[in-house]
C-alpha cells in the first residue's frame, strides 16, 4: 500500500501540517499554542457554547462522550465525540463575517475523515431540543 501522506497548509500564517491522512502532526510548539489556547476558552465559554455544554457533558445525549474546547492540529473546536469522529461547531454572530475561512477549516477537518456540525447559535438559545436532535442524526 502506498504512503497516504498529505501536507496542508493552514490559514494566513501559511502554517504547514504533516501527517497521514486519517491523522495531523503538527509542530510542538503549535500543539501547546493550542492546548493552552482550549483551556481559556474552556474557562470562558460563550453562553450558546455553556448551555450547550450543560447537555452534552457526563455521557446525557444518548451516552455519548464530548469533549468541548478540543484541540485538532491546529484548530479548537467547541464539542468533539471523538469515538463517532464528529465535530460540533456552534455558530454565532462572528461566523457570518468568516465564512470562507469557516468552510476551509471544515474542509480541512473533514480530509481526517471527521465530520463536521454546524449549529447556529440562535437554535441553541431558542430550541436546544432542536440542537440536539440535529447531534442526535449526525451521530
């Protein structure tokens, strides 16, 4: 079998990430960036992203373990389940502004072979039980 290695290059800082193409090796330096990065933003969720949470965390939807504030290579994503490779994005004002950059990140993620979930932050803060049914079919 041949080598499936693949290099992408990352948003403007033209970072490049090496790897197979079911995983991401990214420099050590840029791995730390991230954690420490997930862990303030796991100190000061949104409000979309904390009620959110409140539903997902402890096994409640469906015995399905998320993570929130996942560092991936070189991105956070809000919710991650990692054992149904399913990333879950929750878009609010600022994604309307950056959806190109949104989609190529998206792009990105998938070529791992992750799915990705984009709900927008209105369904969260005004019908969750929409929110969670929409995780509910992507799983």
């Amino acid at each position: 079998m041949g080598d499936k290695r693949m290099t992408k290059r990352m948003g403007t800082g033209g970072l490049e990430v090496r790897g197979q193409a079911d995983k991401w090796v990214v420099p050590e330096p840029v791995r730390r960036r991230m954690v420490g990065i997930a862990r303030e933003f796991r100190h000061e969720p949104t409000r979309t992203e904390a009620m959110l949470w409140e539903e997902l965390r402890n096994r409640q939807l469906d015995g399905i373990k998320f993570r929130r504030q996942q560092p991936i290579g070189p991105f956070v994503v809000d919710f991650y389940a990692a054992e149904h490779r399913l990333v879950v994005e929750i878009d609010g004002g600022i994604h309307s502004t950056q959806r190109k950059r949104d989609l190529e990140r998206q792009a990105l993620l998938e070529s791992l072979g992750l799915r990705v979930l984009r709900i927008p932050a209105e369904t969260v803060e005004q019908n969750i039980g929409a929110a969670l049914a929409a995780i509910q079919a992507a799983v």
